[in-house]
C-alpha cells in the first residue's frame, strides 16, 4: 500500500485502520489502531489488552487523541502501536471507533 493513497483515503474522510495479535515479553495481546479525519482533525484510536484477559476487560487501554496535523497523527500512530503507519486499511463494514463519540 502506498502512503500517499493512505493519506489520500484519511483526507477524504474514510476511516483506515487495522488490527493484530502480537507477542511481548511471552504474553500475547491483541491490538487495535484506526484513524479518521473528523471535523478538519485527526482522530486516532487505540486499544490494546492481553488475550488471556479479553473476556473480563481488565487492564484494557483503550485512548481516542485529536491532533491538528496529519502528521501528528502518523507519529501517534507510530509511536504507540506494533501496526505499522503503512500497513493501515480502509475498512468495510463494521468501524474500529466512532469518531463523533470525543
């Protein structure tokens, strides 16, 4: 996927994202990461919790951040998930958040 079509889907409007399981420290969790312009800004969601805990909720991180700058956005993105920048795509369907619920 190329960052220009990418940035082009988010300045339109449409939500990208993506979601995994991965392995730290011999634990496994699973990840979810979107991002959507909403309002002339960049709403970015985040969600991550340990498989073994998914059924109960506990220690869940779940964070939605507004930035001004696509790039902001980008470098959150980055900075917080395994998910590569790149590898986000547009959804179908079902959303990874609500972008009108902040």
């Amino acid at each position: 996927m190329e960052q220009k079509n990418l940035i082009d889907w988010i300045e339109n409007g449409k939500q990208i994202g993506k979601a995994i399981y991965y392995t730290k420290d011999g634990d496994t969790y699973w990840q979810s990461v979107g991002i959507q312009k909403w309002n002339n800004n960049y709403k970015v969601y985040f969600f991550e919790i340990l498989k073994s805990k998914m059924m109960s909720d506990e220690g869940e991180e779940e964070l939605i951040r507004e930035f001004k700058t696509m790039e902001e956005a980008k470098s959150y993105v980055e900075s917080v998930s395994q998910i590569p920048f790149i590898e986000l795509t547009p959804l179908k369907g079902q959303k990874v958040f609500n972008p009108s619920a902040i």
